[in-house]
C-alpha cells in the first residue's frame, strides 16, 4: 500500500497503479458531471486520494477496523462536506477491496462503512469491484521498464525467477476472487523457486553412500575439466552440447547448467570439501588435473 505520507503530486499514486488510475478517472467524471442530482466534486483528486489513503493505513494497523467505522466518518465529516466524506469512503471502500487481503475482519468494516456512503457518489465506483484492475505498486507499468530491470541481474536463474514472479503477480490479480486459481499459481512459482534455486543446493543425505555426492557445480566442473583433458572441451565442441552430456550424466536439468556454465561457475566455502574429495580423486586416477577452489570456471 501507498506509503500514508501525504503526496504532493497525483503521478505518485497513479503511476504504475490500474486501480489508482481507474478511481482518478471516477474523481475527474465526479468533478464533471452532475448526474443524479449529484454535487460536482470541487476537491482535487491529489486531496481526496492523500485523504483515503491515510484511513486506509490507519484502519490496516487495527484488528478490529469494523469498530472505527464510525468514528473515523465523523471525524472526517468535521472536515469536509457529506457528499465529499461520501467520495473519499467510496475510495477507501475500493482500496481496501483490492489490499486489505491479511485482515479477515475487514469485510465487516466494509459493510458497516457501505451504509453511511451516499449511493449516488458510490454507485460510480462500484464497477471497479467488478474489474480486473491490478492495485500493487511493485507491477510494472510496461514491459519495457520490466525488463530494463530484469537486465540488471546477471544471473540468468535468478532473472528467470524474477520473470515468474512478476508472471504470477499478474495471474493473480487477473484472478482477483478465485481463491483457488490463486493458490494453484502460487503452488506454480513455489515449485519453480524450488527447480531454480536446485543448482545450488548440495545432493540430500538420504544414505551412507550419497554423503560422497558432490554438488552439481563440482561435478559440473570435473566433467568439463576431464572434456578438456581430451580434448572435447570447447575448444573443440560447442558449449551446448558439452552441457547436454554433463545433464544426461548429473540428471540434472541442462538450462541451469548451461546458465551457470556460461556465465562462469564460481565457488563458495560450501564447495570446499567436496573440491579437496575431488582433487584426491583425480590425483589416484593419474588424471594431471585438478579444481581451483578461487578459479572462475
């Protein structure tokens, strides 16, 4: 939710916001049009949204938000008109439909603040409800500036990850209501997070024998060092075929290989153990190489 720091200028709450920029179309109509026997709104829409806002946050820090109802009304009724408390609840009433997801008792306050709003202002924000309208700051405006972030992260894993829960964000907010579609996307980035991150996580300890297994980035390395050692490395083959044997060999999924491969594979302490094993080994077989703990490979 938007910081209750009052703004200073509109583009700051509806920049990179649909459900902002929707309510500010209603505002500008209300300060146009007199249908119903309305009053036209005089208030600037800046004032109106630094006012909702503010009793949005004050009733997101309370349990019992129902309970404040009418007293948050009342005070806000000293300061400006009924019509105008009308519009600024009506504003908060949709708000707070689209954010107010940890409070459960939140929907009592909603129907309590419904009674006292003036259905003719109301009425104009309604459809809202009924949109597919994304409230969270942190999507995107464009694909462009997505992606201008996305290219700031090196790593082709985590820009992949970064991808799929924007992708999810998306989804879920299309899918504003279904629970259950909500929770099968969310169970889809889980189990992606769990597939990008499985490169870096070493072989589970199931028996005696797997707590020899190294992790995939050694083995990673060895396969590529003994290729090289035969001259099969990439001096004589491409990248991406040596990667496809090193994940038919691993069973491990060749993208993360390739990824990590091609960007250049580098070492933690973690890795550290499992290398001296390596080396031991090589060193028995007469291989003539080794790994480099402090070497980007």
């Amino acid at each position: 939710m938007n910081n209750c720091a009052p703004k200073t200028t509109i583009d700051e709450y509806i920049d990179k916001s649909e459900l902002n920029s929707r309510i500010y179309q209603v505002l500008l109509y209300l300060q146009d049009s007199t249908a119903n026997g309305r009053h036209k709104l005089k208030r600037q829409p800046l004032e109106i949204f630094n006012q909702a806002y503010a009793i949005c946050e004050e009733l997101q820090k309370v349990k019992h938000p129902e309970e404040t109802a009418v007293p948050i009304w009342d005070r806000l009724r000293n300061s400006f008109l009924s019509y105008e408390t009308s519009v600024i609840f009506s504003c908060v009433f949709v708000i707070l439909s689209f954010t107010s997801k940890g409070n459960p008792n939140m929907k009592y306050f909603l129907n309590r603040i419904k009674q006292k709003i003036d259905s003719i202002y109301f009425q104009e924000f309604e459809p809202l409800l009924k949109e597919e309208l994304t409230y969270i700051t942190a999507l995107p405006a464009s694909f462009e500036f997505l992606k201008s972030e996305a290219d700031k992260i090196p790593d082709l894993d985590k820009r992949e990850l970064y991808y799929t829960d924007y992708l999810t964000r998306f989804k879920q907010a299309k899918s504003k209501g279904n629970i259950l579609q909500q929770i099968n996307d969310e169970i889809e980035l889980i189990k992606r997070t769990k597939e990008l991150s499985s490169i870096e996580k070493p072989a589970t300890v199931t028996d005696k024998e797997n707590t020899d297994v190294a992790s995939i980035k050694v083995r990673s390395v060895v396969i590529f060092e003994l290729l090289k050692k035969i001259q099969l490395g990439t001096a004589h083959n491409d990248l991406t075929k040596i990667c496809k044997l090193i994940a038919f060999l691993t069973g491990n999924s060749y993208n993360n290989i390739y990824n990590e491969i091609q960007k250049g594979v580098n070492f933690s302490k973690f890795h550290s153990k499992q290398i001296d094993e390596a080396n031991k080994i090589l060193a028995e077989l007469n291989a003539s190489i080794s790994i480099d703990k402090n070497k980007q490979y």
